[in-house]
C-alpha cells in the first residue's frame, strides 16, 4: 500500500452519531516544512479518512492542494498499522452528527478542514495537537476494537 497523505466547545451540541461514517484521523510530523516547527514535533499536520460504500475516502488538505483519493479493500486496522508502521498517530471513531450553525470564518488550515469533514465544531481548536486532544474527549480512540 502506498503512503497516502491525502474538544467540542463547550455549550455546543456536536456528538458522535452512532449510525455516522467511521472516521479515521492521521497525525505526522511533517518537520521537513520549516514553517511548521513551532508545533508540537508529531502534530505538525493531519488529514482523514472516512468510510463510504465505495472505500475509504481520503482528504489530505496540503498548503497548495488538497488532495483526494478512495482507498477501496482495507479494513480499518489495515489503516490504523499502516499509518503507525510510518509513525503516524491515528485516531479512529465516528463523524459527529451536524448540527446548522452559522458560518465561521477562520483560516483554512489542515486542521479546518478535517473539522469541517467530520463534522466537529470546535472554534478553540487550532493546531492538530488539540484536534487530537479534543477527539480523544470525544470518543475517538486508539483501537478500533474499543471504538465498535
């Protein structure tokens, strides 16, 4: 398989929906990018996947491009070691249900984007290391057997 690099606030109804599309959210360092060095060394990009019926549908919003691909015939903890055979963290749970909110302007940054895919609002989530912070609090896991 080829490298594919393709909390909720407080006060806000944003919560896992059990019947949602099972998400997986990947975590590198990137250290390469130098304007990425003031992040936490392992947290300095991210991007997801989510389960559809056709595959894995991966979104990976680099700084020019975001690219997308479907990844069809893994299973999640085919995924999961993938990623962590190439010392990524992943994070595996379920999209939130979306709730209408009004429109928020903030940068359009990785961590933007993989919000905006799964469906999690979050406003003071910035980087990716609280992106994982914020999913840990919310039921994303490390397994997926502690997930199902």
């Amino acid at each position: 398989m080829q490298r594919l690099r393709p909390p909720p606030s407080r006060g806000h109804a944003c919560e896992p929906c059990a019947d949602g599309p099972r998400a997986i959210v990947v975590f590198e360092d990137r250290a390469a990018a130098l304007s990425l060095k003031w992040l936490r060394p392992g947290f300095r990009h991210c991007f997801c996947l989510v389960r559809r019926p056709a595959g894995w549908i991966v979104c990976d919003p680099l700084k020019s491009v975001t690219r997308l691909e479907v990844v069809s015939c893994y299973e999640e903890r085919e995924l999961l070691a993938h990623y962590r055979a190439l010392n990524m963290k992943a994070l595996v749970g379920s999209c939130f249900s979306v709730q209408p909110k009004l429109p928020v302007f903030r940068p359009l940054t990785c961590v933007e984007i993989v919000k905006r895919v799964i469906g999690l609002h979050a406003a003071t989530v910035w980087t990716p290391h609280q992106l994982y912070r914020a999913l840990r609090r919310a039921g994303f896991v490390d397994e997926p057997s502690a997930a199902l």
